[in-house]
C-alpha cells in the first residue's frame, strides 16, 4: 500500500527559500513515489514579506505543495502543532517530517529515514553529531560551542547516551506517534523551540523506538535565524525540570524512601516491644519483622506498583523478601568482620565539642561502605527475584 508523507514546514519570512526547497524536495519525491505519495505542508505565520503569496504560485506548478495559514504567528511548536493535525486529519498523513524551509536538512536524506521507519523505528531523527553527520566548519566558536557542548549536557543531565542528538530538527515520525504526542504538548510552553525537545522526551518516555540517521547540517543562504538565547535558555530549563521529576519518581527514589521509613519503624517499634515482652532478642527480632513487613507492603504498593504482585503471589514472595532482607544484614556483618579483621575497626566518628571538629573514622567507613552495599543488594535482588518484570 502507498503510504502518504507529509513534509510540513514552518515558515516566517521565508520568501527567498520556499522555492528553492520545493523544487529540491520535488526531486527526492519523484524517487519515492512507487512507495509514498509524498506532500510538502507549508505552515505560514503570515510572514509580512510575501511568503504565503509566494507559495500559493508554487502550488499552481507544482500538484505536491500546499499552504496552510495560521492566523497568528504563534512559534514554531505553535505552527508544527498546527500541521501536524492538518496533515492527519486533512491530508490522511501516515508519515510526516519535520523540515526547515533553508534546506539546512539535506533533503537526500528522506529515503534513508523512510527506510529506517519501515524498518521498525517510530521516530528517527536526522543527527548531526553521529559518524557521518556534523556542523558548518564557518560556525563562529561560540555557536559551535553552544551546539556540542548543549547536546552532550543533555546526554548527561538525562542519563541517556543512546540519542547522539537531543536539539535537531529534522524529523520523520509516523502517525501513531503524533495522535499520541502532539495532545502531551498543548501547554503554551511548547509553542517554541521547547517543542522539539520536548516532542522527544515524550516519545522516549512512551517507549517508541527512535533511531538516527546522519546528516550535515548546512548553514542558511538566505534570511534570517530565528534562534536566539531564549531557545537555548528555555531548553535548557525544560530538560532540568524533566530531569527532576523523572528523578522524584523514580523507583531508585522510591526504595530509598520506603527503606528510611522502615528504619524509622523498626526503632519505633523497638521501643513499644521492649516495653511489652520480657525478652530483648525477642522484641529485637519483632521489630525487624515489623519493618520488613512495612518495606514488603509499601515496595509492592509504590516502589513496584507497575509490578504489583497477585494475592496468590504473596506468602511466596515475602518469603523471599525476607530472605532478601537477611542478605543485606549478612553483607554488613560481612564487610564489618573483615574491617575489623584486616584494618581494624574503631569508632564511628569523634567530635571536639571545645573546637567543633568533626571527623569519621574507619568504623564509620565500614558502616557506610556496608549500607550501601546492602542496600545495592536489596535493590537488585527486589527487582530480580521478589519483583522480577514479567
């Protein structure tokens, strides 16, 4: 079956650029067109320098250009939005790309990218810093800077090295990906440049599969950029806040909390079971028990709830988490016996009340070194063993 592609582009003042990329892209889509009917969807901002009017000719040469008018210029997230429903909805898309109207993307490319969507991927992103892609050596520093340097502290901040380009914008993504996406990205902070990282996030977060294809990205030959410190500024503060909620949300987080909040019930519960029973050990024993009992409810609860066990499940599976449990009392015991053993273990910390000196000693880096690794433990063996995905 013939697959509809919608090129869609945005435009502001783009007069001296309309032509060119359609007559360039008009020579790729006649490659493609035992497979695709491909369009071009212009998106003008009601450009003040003719651009729409300029267009509107291309249509009556060419039967692939069309022009949708937005009443306001809205940005750029604003007037891709727009055409991405249009092209839908309208233009029954099952396919659409996201391209800039300076032939900065190499339009050859398009085969590539169909041939990665065919493939399998969902999204594939045109990428400049991957084997085979980059930037204009005419780049002053400073804009080159901007560029690497931002798309590596993006691939850090986000944890994720997969993606070798965070910030490009030249895109083809299928159909399922917009009708799920483009309802995420309503908030009038998407309007702008956030819509292109922010399109990404959400795609990823989704789970769809996105690939990379290389390209060099060219520098414009006519006009203006439109980019300015806002772009990089309001990227920059969009990635730092996804960042921070993915962090409060993770299940890393999660367990951390769920374990303080067991240690804090154990001494609780410690303190009313030596009141109540006659035998220390015994009260000792309870309060642990009561607090892997809180631990094995609130993990299955919160920390695992995309992972919740089945009333069946459970006796087995506390079983098991206490066992587990007992795994990370045995590493610190363990750690402690050989620092003792092999260093020598002391105290804790020492503190000088007369010259507010604070220190720690060997015992204290036993004591955390033993934490910690318990703690690795009981993460690893909870999201293997007890709570092991399906």
């Amino acid at each position: 079956m013939i697959k509809r592609v919608v090129v869609i582009i945005p435009t502001y003042n783009e007069s001296g650029n309309v032509a060119p990329v359609s007559h360039a892209l008009g020579k790729i889509f006649a490659t493609l067109k035992s497979q695709y009917d491909p369009l071009i969807l212009f998106v003008d901002d009601q450009s003040p320098d003719g651009t729409s009017k300029i267009i509107k000719n291309l249509i009556k040469k060419y039967s692939y250009v069309k022009l949708l008018e937005n009443k306001r210029k809205g940005g750029l997230g604003h007037a891709y939005k727009k055409g991405m429903i249009y092209a839908l909805d309208k233009l029954k898309a099952d396919i659409v790309f996201e391209f800039d109207a300076d032939l900065s993307h190499d339009p050859s490319k398009i085969p590539l990218m169909l041939s990665a969507i065919e493939s399998g991927s969902q999204l594939v992103l045109g990428s400049r810093y991957m084997t085979g892609g980059g930037i204009p050596n005419n780049w002053p520093w400073y804009r080159k800077f901007l560029s690497v340097i931002g798309n590596i502290f993006i691939r850090v901040l986000m944890g994720n090295f997969k993606i070798r380009d965070w910030t490009t914008g030249y895109r083809a993504i299928t159909r399922d990906v917009v009708e799920k996406i483009v309802p995420e990205l309503s908030h009038h902070a998407f309007q702008g440049y956030t819509w292109q990282i922010g399109f990404l996030v959400k795609t990823l977060q989704s789970g769809y599969t996105v690939t990379e294809v290389p390209f060099y990205f060219r520098d414009r030959e006519q006009g203006a950029s439109k980019l300015g410190p806002e772009y990089i500024i309001n990227t920059m503060r969009y990635i730092m806040k996804v960042r921070l909620s993915q962090l409060l949300h993770s299940r890393l987080l999660k367990f951390v909390i769920v374990g303080g909040s067991g240690a804090a019930i154990q001494f609780i519960a410690l303190h009313f079971y030596r009141r109540a029973l006659p035998s220390f050990q015994l009260a000792f024993f309870l309060a642990i028990e009561t607090a892997v009992l809180s631990n094995f409810i609130w993990n299955n609860a919160w920390t695992f709830k995309d992972r919740k066990l089945k009333p069946t499940q459970i006796p087995g599976k506390f079983f098991q988490f206490n066992l587990a449990s007992g795994g990370s009392i045995l590493i610190q015991q363990t750690i402690a016996f050989l620092g003792e053993k092999f260093i020598g273990l002391y105290t804790l910390f020492t503190f000088q009340l007369s010259t507010f000196n604070f220190s720690l000693d060997t015992g204290a880096m036993f004591a955390v070194t033993g934490i910690l690794v318990g703690m690795f433990w009981n993460f690893f063996a909870y999201s293997h063993i007890v709570w092991k995905k399906k």
